[in-house]
C-alpha cells in the first residue's frame, strides 16, 4: 500500500525495517560472516578518546589517523545520510602454531597468514549491500545508499561495533567477544536505512584481568584501553617505516610482521573458534617458515608472495628490516651469520643498519656459545 508520494506510510516502514533487520544476519551467516549487529552512527565518548589519543602522538607516524580525526567520530559525515551502521565480524584463527621469540622461525602475525582481510570482507561485504539493495527496492522502502567498510575509511570500527553487541573493547583495545574472543576482524555497511538498533554491549568482562598489560613485551599497553603505538610491535614492523629504535629490537623476538601475544594470552580467547574460510588458511608456508628462507626471498620472489596478502604492507625493504631482527634475536648459527654478511653489501642504508645490530647480536651470542 503507497500514500499519494508512492511511499509507504510510516507504519509500513517501520515494519518493513524491521522484517529487514531479522533477515540481515542470516544473509551474513551465509556469507562467512559469523555476527551481525546494527547501532546508530553516534561514537560518545570515544571522539574524546581518539583526539586525547592524538594530542599525545600516540599514533606515531600513521598519518592517515590524523587527517580524518573529525571522520572517525562522525560516520554521517562519510557517508551523508547514515542513520545506522550494520556491524560485521569474521573470525580469522586457524590451527597453526608457531614457537615465539629466540627461534629460527618466523612469526607472522595469525591474522596476516592468508589472504588480505581487506580484499575478503569488502567483497563480501558488497555482496551483503547487494542483497538488502534488491530487498528495499522490492519493498520500495525510501532509501538513501549505503557503503561498505572495512579498515578502509576513517571509521572507529571497534566503538561502533560494541556499539552494535558485538562485545566491548579490551584493556589491549581490541574488541572481546564473550563467546569469541578477539581473534576477528571488523567491517561494516554505514546506511541511511533506520534499522532497529541492536543492544550494545553494557558489561565489561576484563575484570580486573591484566594479562595483555603485563605480557606486551614493549609495555604499548601504557594503561588499560590505551595503547602507545609507538611501542606496539605491530605498529614498529608493518607502519613503520623507519629504522626500529633499539630499545624495542630484543624485545621483537622472531615476530617480523605484527604481533598477537596480547590475544594469544587473553582468557577469553579460549572461547575462539577456527576459521573455516579457506581464503585464511595460510599460505607460501608462512606459519612455519624460517626465517633464513623469508631473509632470502628476491624482491621478486616476495612481490609474487605478498600478492594479495597484508605482508605486502612492509614493503620489500620492512621486509628485510623485519627479518634482520628476528636473525639478531635468533640462537646463534654459523649460516645466520654468513647469510647477514653476504647480504650486507647489497642492503638499502635502512636495511643494512639492520643487519650490522643483527651481527653484533649473533656475534656476541657465538662468543658466548
Ligand atoms: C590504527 C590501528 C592500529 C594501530 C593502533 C592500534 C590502536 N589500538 O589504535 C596498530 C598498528 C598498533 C594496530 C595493531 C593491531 N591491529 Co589494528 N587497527 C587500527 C585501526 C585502523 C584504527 C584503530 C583506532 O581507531 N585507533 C585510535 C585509538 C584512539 O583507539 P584505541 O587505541 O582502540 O582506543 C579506543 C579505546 O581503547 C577507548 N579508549 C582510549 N583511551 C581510553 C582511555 C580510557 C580510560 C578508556 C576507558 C577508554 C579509552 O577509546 C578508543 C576509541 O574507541 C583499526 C580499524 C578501524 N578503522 O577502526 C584497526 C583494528 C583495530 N586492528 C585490528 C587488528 C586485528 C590489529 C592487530 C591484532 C594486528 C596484529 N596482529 O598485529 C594489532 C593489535 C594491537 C592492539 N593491541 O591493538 C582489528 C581489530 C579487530 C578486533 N577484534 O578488535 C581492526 C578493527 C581492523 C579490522 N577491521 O578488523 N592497529
Ligand atoms: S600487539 Fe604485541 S606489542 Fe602490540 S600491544 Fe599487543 S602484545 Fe603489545
């Protein structure tokens, strides 16, 4: 039934948005997703956490936080007429596990193993957009557009999503899930539809937990909920893009892309599923690669290996900067060192600097052998 303007009344909406809101996660299940939750595009009092956040240059070198501070807290701006955000998580673990720390075996970060997340949630997060699209014309329900994210835009993901039920955020600021964990990532779709919104997440269930503030082994987590990036290994080896400051090397261990130790030690993890998404499952042996084998890779040989992989972040030459530490902290070996200096003379400044704190590391460990 349609009014004089060939809408539907109000009544016919609501209701329309509703039946909308119950068949949405269902869509999304089938899509991989394993949540779904809608919340308004209000962030409270995040906005004030994000700028007290800035003002301390807590983000270090990421730019890009800063240039579209007034977006991340205003998703209508992003997206003019966004009434409601459909929150999304994916869970990411798979069952690999790799030694930490003084090995010669490379860590990379569980979420880094397989395909690039932003490549895998956008599509399918555009294939979800797809389906409530056809649905709302269907129904000729008023419709503004919509937009998918996912890493992608200036968006405060983990306050929208909690925002949305997903969980809360965790003392090391990743968003916790009760019955999850934080082994997922976050996408969303910002939409003009004014869905019925999702109960947030009241209860924060980090007690008075502080295992991810005691086992960081930079000490980022510089009080719970606030995280010094300038010191978080994920930040040093994949944002990075300058020489590591010596201070934070031993403490890197093997972890050359990314780090997880604060998930790998939240309890709540226990309750974290594997992945069933091939797209995740890791490839080119990065889950059990050693690092001389990843120190070695030609230019060419790690473009055609990160194709389509975050890793592809570092660059060729974080690569190697990365991989030079990990050799620095690895138990001392005649072929690790050989291969740092055959190496050396072909290195970039920034690599090469690398490579001689590596050498002092191994030599000083050989003399102690
Ligand atoms: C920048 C960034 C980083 C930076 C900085 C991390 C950070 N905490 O900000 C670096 C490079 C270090 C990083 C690392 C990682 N990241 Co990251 N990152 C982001 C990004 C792009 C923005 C995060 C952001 O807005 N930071 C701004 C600051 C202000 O926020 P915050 O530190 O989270 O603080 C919040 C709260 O703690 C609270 N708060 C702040 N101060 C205070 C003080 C008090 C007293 C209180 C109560 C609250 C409070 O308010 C803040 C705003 O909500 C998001 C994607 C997105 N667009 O949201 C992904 C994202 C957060 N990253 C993600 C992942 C997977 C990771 C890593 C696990 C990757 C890895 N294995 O190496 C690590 C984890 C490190 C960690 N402990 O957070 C996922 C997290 C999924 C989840 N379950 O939460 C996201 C959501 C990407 C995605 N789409 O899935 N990341
Ligand atoms: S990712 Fe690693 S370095 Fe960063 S806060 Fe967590 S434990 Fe610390």
């Amino acid at each position: 039934m349609t009014d004089e303007s060939n809408q539907p009344p109000q009544r016919d909406v609501t209701h329309l948005l509703t039946r909308l809101a119950a068949l949405l996660p269902g869509w999304a299940s089938e899509l991989g997703f394993q949540e779904l939750g809608i919340a308004d595009a209000e962030v409270g009092e995040h906005a004030a956490h994000l700028d007290a956040w800035l003002e301390r240059n807590r983000h270090g070198t990421m730019s890009y936080m800063t240039r579209h501070a007034h977006l991340r807290a205003q998703p209508d701006l992003l997206q003019q007429g966004t009434r409601r955000v459909i929150s999304v998580r994916m869970d990411y673990l798979t069952d690999t596990d790799t030694p930490l720390d003084a090995s010669p075996r490379a860590y990379v970060s569980r979420y880094a193993l397989g395909r690039d997340y932003h490549k895998v949630l956008r599509g399918r997060l555009r294939k979800l957009q797809q389906r409530m699209e056809a649905w709302v014309t269907e129904h000729e329900l008023p419709y503004a557009g919509s937009r998918p994210f996912t890493d992608s835009a200036p968006v405060l993901e983990k306050a929208l999503a909690s925002n949305a039920g997903l969980g809360w955020i965790g003392k090391h600021t990743l968003l916790l899930n009760q019955h999850a964990g934080s082994w997922f990532f976050l996408g969303e779709i910002l939409t003009s539809l004014e869905l019925p919104v999702s109960q947030p997440t009241a209860t924060n269930r980090c007690g008075s937990c502080q295992a991810c503030i005691d086992i960081c082994p930079t000490d980022a987590i510089v009080a719970p909920y606030e995280l010094d990036a300038r010191r978080c290994i994920s930040y040093l080896t994949i944002e990075h893009r300058d020489s590591i400051p010596i201070e934070f090397r031993r403490a890197i261990g093997n972890r050359i892309f990314g780090c997880d130790d604060c998930q790998v030690v939240c309890p709540w993890n226990r309750y974290a599923a594997f992945t069933g998404e091939r797209d995740f499952q890791p490839r080119n042996e990065l889950d059990t690669a050693a690092l001389l084998t990843l120190f070695n890779w030609t230019e060419a040989e790690f473009d055609s290996a990160s194709a389509g992989s975050a890793i592809r972040r570092a660059g060729y030459e974080g690569w190697l900067r990365n991989l030079a530490v990990a050799l620095g902290n690895a138990p001392w070996e005649e072929r690790i060192e050989a291969t740092l200096r055959s190496r050396r003379a072909e290195a970039t400044p920034l690599v090469r600097e690398h490579i001689d704190w590596a050498l002092a590391e191994q030599t000083a460990r050989r003399g102690a052998a």
